[in-house]
C-alpha cells in the first residue's frame, strides 16, 4: 500500500471548518480523495506493460478504483501477477506440477522438465503512476479545502 501525504499550512483552520460544518469538509475532502483515485487509476492503465507479442492487455484491464468509504478508495489490479510486474522476482526454479514437462500449448515452446528462471525486474506501474499524479492530487485537495473554507463565510 502507498499512502499520500500532504503539508497543509492552514490545518487549524481546516479542523475548525470540521467542526462547524463536518458534512460539507468531509463531502469535499471526499469529492478530492474520489478525483485523485480515478486519476491514479486512469495513469497506471496508461503506465501497465502490455505484451506486444500477444496484444495482451490483461494488467490493464484489471486495474480498478474503489472506494472503501467518504474519504478512502483503493486502486488495485486484481490480475494474479501484478505484484511480479511492479516488484519483480528474485531467479527461481520452476518444476512442473502435473505434467511431465514444461511447456506454452498456445506458442507451442517446450522447456524441459526444469527451468531456472532468472527472476524478472520490477516494473512499477502503479508507483509511476502515483508519482505522475501527485501535482494534479494537491490542486484537487487545494480545491477542495478553499470550498470549505469559502462555504464558511457565506
């Protein structure tokens, strides 16, 4: 998990604006924390590897935003092998499990009954993806806290 974290010079003013009128700080912290996770979602589609050979896209489509409640959401990919793209592998073996050898069907490629794979380097998309939108995140929290305080003096 990745969590932002933000300076805000004006915090007292922003509890005092929780204190007197909760429901529009949280639905405008809300409305930012829902932009930001869309935005983080929509640039690590953009920053998955796809596999040109295969026209796959399966990573990228498996990237989705939720949110967990007002002022939480969550982007994860739920394809199985996300976490080997964005943090690697270290050299392994691989053996077969129910089959005599190791082999790709779709491509045709026999290996062998062993391989000694030399691990793969970490791709990460979603890290990049974070780190692309961090400007854009601040303008909407900016945003966000400046209706807060604008709703207070009306």
């Amino acid at each position: 998990m990745i969590d932002i974290e933000f300076k805000l010079d004006e915090i007292d003013r922003l509890k005092e604006a929780l204190k007197r009128a909760p429901a529009k700080t949280v639905d405008e912290i809300g409305k930012a924390v829902q932009k930001s996770a869309l935005l983080i979602q929509s640039t690590a589609i953009r920053e998955a590897p796809v596999n040109k050979q295969t026209g796959g896209g399966n990573l990228r489509q498996n990237i989705r935003t939720s949110l967990v409640s007002k002022l939480r959401a969550e982007i994860i990919s739920k394809a199985p092998y996300s976490g080997y793209v964005e943090y690697g592998t270290a050299p392994h073996t691989i053996v077969p499990v129910n089959k005599k050898v190791l082999a790709n069907k779709r491509t045709g490629q026999f290996f062998g009954k062993i391989v000694h794979h030399p691990g793969t380097k970490a791709n990460p998309y979603m890290h990049r993806a974070l780190e692309k939108s961090v400007n854009k995140i601040s303008e909407f929290f900016k945003i966000a806290i400046e209706n807060v305080f604008k709703s207070l003096k009306q």
